[in-house]
C-alpha cells in the first residue's frame, strides 16, 4: 500500500517501505566500531608487604578501560531498544527482531 493510497488521516498507520531503521543503521555501526578503533587507558597498582625487612607478599593490579567500547555498547544497546519498538509497524517482524538481536548482541559483547 503506497503513500498516495492511504487516506489522509491513515497516513501514520501505513506500513513504511524501508526494512532498515536509521537506528539499525546507529546502533550496528556503534556495535562494530570498537572493534576497528580504540581508546583505552590502563591503571596498574602495586604494594609490597614486608615484615622485619623480608618481602613477604607482593600484589599487583591491573585494570583495562575502552572508552570507544563503553560508549559504543552502550549506544547500541539503546538502538536495540529502541529496535524493539518498530517491531510492531514492521511488515517483516523476522527482519526486524534479527537486527534488534543482532545490535542487541554486539552492544553487550
């Protein structure tokens, strides 16, 4: 059913004839880039326990953050539920809950 065959006031009740959403488009597009580029920083502590001058335990941590992927998941998470809101207006729910799932998935990873 075109545009030009709906009545006036059915217009936002006509199915749309794109099958990918800007918000696909976004949240796939955040989900992959932080596979290609990354900005990180690495924070490492360490301290050393010593008793009557003996080192008796050292212990060293390390913690790794990816702004890139915090920021990119995290979008694509939103695009996921945001997905799932078109999945009602969608003429091909299959198509539709496969992005949703697969934006979804790449957010989380």
């Amino acid at each position: 059913m075109s545009a030009a065959n709906v009545p006036d006031g059915d217009l936002e009740l006509a199915p749309s004839r794109k099958r990918i959403h800007f918000v696909d488009i976004l949240g796939l597009g955040a989900g992959i880039l932080p596979f290609f580029l990354s900005f990180s920083s690495m924070k490492s502590v360490s301290a050393t326990v010593t008793v009557d001058g003996k080192v008796v335990e050292t212990v060293e941590q390390a913690s790794h953050v990816d702004y890139i992927a915090l920021g990119g998941g995290g979008l694509a998470l939103l695009c996921g539920l945001a997905g799932l809101t078109l999945v009602r207006r969608a003429r091909s729910k299959g198509e539709r809950v496969a992005l949703t799932v697969g934006t979804v998935a790449l957010g989380a990873f």
